[in-house]
C-alpha cells in the first residue's frame, strides 16, 4: 500500500516565481507612483465640494415649470432617435451582406468590413462634433450621427448572423438555379429576419439614450435643452430633465425588452 | 441521358475524392449509389449540378456539357437538374407553399420572387404535385411545423417543380426513421416511373437500395467497382464495397501505382 498525499494546491497561474513576484511588485509601484505624480489639486477638490453642493441645493427641487420646453426637447430626441434608426437599419442590411465572408468576394467583404470599424472607431459625440461642423447646429446633425452609430453595432452583429446560417438553404436555391437576390432573399433572409428585429428594436432604445448625449455638443434634441439649462444655472430645471430622462429610459428598456422576449 | 465522363474531384493537393469516374444513366431507371462514407458519393452527385466545381471530366446531360458552362449558363441549366438533400434544406420560415415556389426560382423574376406573386401555372403546378404527395394541406403552414417525412416531401416537390430532366438525391432518408424512409423511397421509385425522369440516389441503407432501386452503383475510394441490376449485389460484392480502412486502401492504391 503506497502512502497516498493529502495536501494538494493550484497551481500558480504564472508559473516562473521570479516572474510572477516581480509582476506583483511593478504594479504596486506603478501605483504608488502614478498617485504621486498626478497633479491632483486638494484644495480645488474642496472648494468644488461647495460648488458642488450650491448645484445641488440649487436643483431642489426640480422644476417642472417649463414642461413645454421640456416636452419639445423630448419629441426632438423621441424623432431623432426613430429617424436614425430606420436610416441606420436600411443602410445596415446591404453592408451587412457586404460584411459576410460567407455571402460576399473577397474585395467586397474587405470593403464592408472597413466601413463598418470606421463607423465603430470613433465615440458618437466625437461623430457628432464633426457633423455639428459640417451641417450645423440641430436635429439633423444628431440623426446623421446616430446613423453612422446604429451602422457600427447593427451591420456587425446582423454580419456575424448572416455568417452563421444553415448554408444546406443556400445550396437548395442555387441548384434550383435562383439568381444572387433571390437567393438572399429565400435562402438568408428568413434566417436572419427574428435578429434584425431584435437589434432594430433594441438600437431604437440605444439611439434614445445616446441622442441625450450628442445634443450636448449641439446635436439637438433632449441634450441639447440639457446643456442650455446647465449654461443659465437652472439647475432646478436641469434635474427635472434629467430625472424624466432616466424614466423615459427605464420604460424604453421595459418596453424593448418585452418585445425581444416575445420575438425571440 | 446523363454521360459523366473522366470525371476527377481533387480538394487541394490530396489524394483525389474522385478518380476518372465514368457513369452513364439513361431512362427513367432509379438507381442508387452505395459505398462507405468518404467514398465519394455525395461529391459525384455535387459534381453534377456543380454545387462543387469538378477538377476535370465533363458532366453531359442531353447534350449540354454542364463543365463547360459560364456562371450565367449555369444558373439557367441547373432548373434541369432537380436536387433533393438529406436534412431537406428547407426554408423554415416560410410557408410550404414558398418552399415549394422557390424551385421555381430560376425562371421567375426577382421580383415576382420577391413580392410572392407566383405565375397561375406554378401554383396549379404546385398544388397537383402537393396532391400527388399528400401535403397540399400544409400548404399555409410554416416548413418547419411540419414532421420529418411532410419536410422531405416539400423538398421532393420543391425538386420536382423544377421540372427536371434527372432527379438528384444525397441520402434523402438518412435523417428519417425506418418506415417513414420507405414511404420516401417509394414514392421516389412511383414519380420515377409516372413522370419518366431518371433518379441518382446516394443512399447507406443497402436493403432499401436493392428493393427499390433498377440499378445499383457501388462506389469504393473514388471508383465505380460494382455496376449491375440489385439482383447481382451478394455477399462477395458488399464486402469489397465496404470493406477495409481508407489508409489501408490508399496504401494499396499507391502500391499499384
């Protein structure tokens, strides 16, 4: 009878000891030393805090008197938000078949492919300061730059879908000698009709909230109303619209995600 | 007729799936095509309609040279060629009668495809064929409702609304159980024989291929090794089509070579 062990440990993920020590230590002291050297001002911390507390004295309690404004702001946001996702969605479907390694050439695939990362690459208040530029202030601004977001997250997703079909369905259609749209339409469609609504449904709910943001930097809507309230001190009516932005949300989510389910 | 001359199916730089393959298929025969899995049937059968593009050899079918043909040729000529498949490919979102619509894809318009507006011929067409199986019933109901056999009768009618020269099936009832397999076959040997059309099935169950079947192909490694009425398909012959290992084979292959 051999004398069975009765101790057993993990062992360390990184198993070189002078590696995994020294690991531990460098960030430690890249810590230590990024706390040092940050120029991190405590008396204007402090002399914030009182700013800070004078904004949310002043917000109490919010102000609904302006609701008209209020009601205006939302129903821009509300059009903005419908316009891009309808637009983003009907130039979504083509670049998404574009994007599918499965469907598209080669060239045409690379191509997709480029747009939609430089659709994605860049932050949409980023994207909306460059269209802010180009097209001025306002809505139209904020629904071009909602576009250009919902084609980063629909194209890519709704792309990734197209590429895992049952190709046999494919297959069937061309041996029946159907043409290149026809084909799509029979044989892929179908297949990815329950995801377009899913993310069409759920990008309607993303473009709400993001149109709150852009309208900050001018893209109109919501955030725009939002900024104007902050830059004539009505913190008071800045806290109205922010807490109806955060119902409007919460509903929006409700609402979307019900219909996912039911979809699903 | 259907002439397959020299045909040869290399994938990449291996050894060939298929090897100088002559068949011909004439009549309104049935004929089945056995061999273990690998052999090469289900390639042969692609080959055909091109699903997968032949290395060389040429594939006629009544006088058209199918390897010869443009991408636009093609798609015109593969409405003669009607294919039927093992998991049925059906669209499972869409209605039966879509399905079956869709072999008629490659003579309507995209648009007339698109908006469902069917020619009145191809729907009288559809419903007799949908009779003659027994699932015009179904024909409102979405494909994938329905059971296993219903699914690979769409499929069958979809093929046949095609109206083709030759019938083409890669193990149409692998994926069914055993009765509901021969209610298939039996109804592919009945259509073979009502609308005069040759049928080319790759088929595993070797009791089903001699009872149904006016010719029995056996394929080993690339190669036609048996050929003959079922009747001549005995213990001597099954053994060489499914026996030994492919490494040993190739082995051997590369020996006499």
């Amino acid at each position: 009878m051999s004398t069975a062990k009765d101790t057993w440990r993990k062992a360390p993920f990184i198993a070189n000891p002078l590696l995994r020590y020294g690991l531990m230590i460098a960030v430690a002291v890249y810590f230590v030393v990024t706390l040092a050297t940050l120029p991190i001002d405590w008396d204007r911390v402090a002399d914030g805090m009182t700013r800070a507390q004078r904004i949310f004295s002043g917000a109490f309690p919010p102000s609904f008197e302006r609701a008209g404004l209020l009601f205006d702001g939302f129903m821009e946001s509300l059009k903005i938000a419908i316009l891009a996702t309808v637009g983003g969605i009907l130039l979504s479907v083509p670049l998404a078949f574009m994007a599918a390694s499965n469907i598209a050439v080669k060239p045409v695939y690379l191509m997709g492919r480029g747009i939609i990362i430089v659709a994605r690459s860049f932050h949409p208040v980023i994207v909306a300061i460059i269209f802010v530029k180009a097209v001025g202030f306002g809505p139209f601004a904020g629904a071009l730059t909602l576009v250009v977001y919902s084609i980063g997250f629909v194209a890519k997703l709704l792309a990734e879908r197209i590429e895992e079909i049952d190709f046999g369905q494919v297959e069937a259609m061309r041996s029946a000698g159907a043409g290149f749209i026809a084909t799509l339409a029979y044989a892929v469609m179908p297949q990815i009709m329950p995801r377009l609504v899913g993310l069409g449904i759920y990008q309607l709910d993303s473009n709400l909230r993001a149109s709150a943001v852009v309208g900050i930097v001018g893209a109109g809507g919501i955030g725009a109303t939002l900024a104007n309230a902050f830059g004539r001190y009505d913190y008071d009516f800045a806290l109205a619209i922010t807490m109806v932005i955060v119902g409007v949300i919460l509903i929006s989510e409700a609402v979307s995600g019900f219909i996912r389910k039911r979809i699903a | 007729m259907l002439k397959i001359t020299k045909l040869t199916k290399r994938y990449g730089s291996g050894d060939p799936v298929l090897k100088e393959l002559d068949l011909t298929v004439e009549g309104d025969q049935l004929t089945s095509v056995i061999g273990s899995s690998g052999a090469g049937k289900s390639t042969l059968l692609r080959c055909i309609n091109r699903l997968v593009e032949p290395t060389s050899g040429t594939v006629e079918l009544n006088g058209t040279d199918f390897t010869k043909l443009s991408r636009r040729e093609l798609r015109t000529a593969r409405r003669r060629i009607g294919m039927v498949f093992q998991g049925f490919n059906l669209i499972d979102r869409l209605t039966v009668m879509e399905n079956v619509q869709s072999g008629r894809l490659g003579y309507i318009s995209t648009w007339a495809a698109l908006t469902r507006r069917y020619p009145r011929e191809d729907i009288c067409h559809a419903y007799e064929l949908m009779e003659r199986v027994g699932i015009a019933h179904y024909a409102n109901k979405r494909a994938d409702e329905l059971s296993g056999g219903e699914r690979q009768r769409v499929g069958v009618v979809r093929a046949l609304m095609q109206r083709p020269e030759i019938l083409l099936a890669d193990e149409p009832t692998a994926s069914l159980d055993p009765k509901t397999s021969e209610q298939i076959m039996t109804l592919l040997r009945d259509l073979a024989n009502e609308l005069k059309l040759p049928v080319i099935i790759n088929i595993h169950n070797v009791t089903e291929a001699k009872e149904f079947s006016d010719r029995i192909v056996g394929m080993r490694y690339g190669r036609i090794i048996f050929d003959d009425k079922p009747a001549a398909l005995g213990k001597e012959q099954m053994d060489e089509i499914y026996a030994g290992v492919p490494a040993e084979d190739r082995a051997q292959v590369g020996a006499a070579a």
